[in-house]
C-alpha cells in the first residue's frame, strides 16, 4: 500500500468490513463479498491447506476475512499481480487485525502461493 487513499485500497478495506460483518450477522454486502461468498469452498479449502494447525473456525474472524479475499484475488479474480495482492493484504492485516496478524497472513498466502503456483 503505497497511499491509504489508493481507491483500489479503500476497495478492499470495504471488502474486508463486509466479509466480517457477515461472519456474525446475515447481513447485506457488497457484490465483490457476495461473489467471494459464492467461492467459499474453494476459498477456504486452501486456507486449511495454508494452515492446517489453524481449523477455519478458530482463525480471528479479521484475519479470516484478510485471507478469504486475498486468496479469491490470487485463485479467482487474478486482476492483480500475486506481490500486490500479498503487500495489501499484509497491510489490511497491520490496519486490521492483532499484533501476529500481518506474519500470520504472510505465511499462509506464501503457502497458498507455493502450492498452487509450484
């Protein structure tokens, strides 16, 4: 993240408050979080991979919500190039979530990116 007012920045940032806000109230979202919702599966199925010691339900619902749209972007979107999509979500996690978040998220996505990208 070069500039928090990146537009492309403030996307993801309300991305994120979507996907959370989700995980506790059946609430409207955003079309980019509705289709990433359509994807949870797969989505998800490669955050247990990247973490297996961390079960989807025990992971801190912020950190979830990083992982959940940063491995949509890099599996599915795949607008952006994997360094761009790996720096935002590293820096969503520093705004975001706990002090090990930003390391957490960083070992996971490089793991979804070994494994798919090998």
């Amino acid at each position: 993240m070069k500039n928090p007012l990146d537009p492309r920045h403030k996307k993801r940032q309300k991305i994120i408050e979507d996907l959370f806000r989700e995980s506790f109230h059946d609430q409207s979202i955003g079309s980019e979080a509705k289709l990433i919702f359509s994807n949870l599966q797969i989505i998800d199925e490669n955050i247990k991979k990247s973490a297996p010691e961390f079960p989807i339900e025990k992971i801190n619902k912020v950190d979830l919500a990083i992982l959940r749209l940063a491995v949509y972007e890099l599996l599915i979107k795949k607008e952006e190039p994997k360094k761009v999509i790996i720096d935002e979500a590293i820096e969503l996690a520093k705004e975001y979530g706990g002090q090990t978040s930003p390391a957490f998220i960083n070992g996971a996505l490089g793991k979804i990116i070994s494994i798919n990208y090998a």
